[in-house]
C-alpha cells in the first residue's frame, strides 16, 4: 500500500506530547539529529519544541512531504506500558 499525506499526518497525530527525534539531511552525506516534544500538528506541517539546553532554537517544523520524500526520518520514543 502506497503511503500517502494524510496517512503520515494521521501516524503523526497520535503521537502529540511524546519525545521524538528527527534526522534531517543538509547536505551530501551531512545529517542533523534534533530531539524534543511533538507539540502540533498542522495540515501541512507539524512542530516539535526542542530542548532549551541541547538547542539555541526553541522550535522547528517540518513537513510531512519532507517524510514522505525521506529527506527527515522520525523516530518516536518508547510508550511505557503498564
């Protein structure tokens, strides 16, 4: 089944107010990872707030294309259960 934007942005949603960590490419063979809360989700892109001590920035967006394009990669933290 091909992935499409609203898939992606319905996998995005549910996870609102968890750790994630995003690796971006900036160039040829160059990647950054940033770590924070997924605060929102818009319909083109979503926000994820970074930690004030590990980032001169306090928030970044990304899109879902970006995803789907796999120019970011997304990685959620681990639920704990019960």
């Amino acid at each position: 089944m091909p992935v499409t934007l609203s898939v992606i942005k319905h996998k995005i949603d549910d996870h609102i107010g968890q750790h994630v960590s995003v690796t971006s490419q900036i160039g040829r063979r160059k990647t950054t990872t940033r770590e924070g809360i997924l605060r929102e989700t818009f319909p083109a892109v979503f926000v994820v707030e970074l930690d004030p001590n590990a980032s001169s920035l306090e928030r970044v967006s990304y899109s879902y294309t970006d995803i789907l394009t796999k120019n970011i990669k997304i990685e959620f933290a681990e639920v704990q259960g019960d």
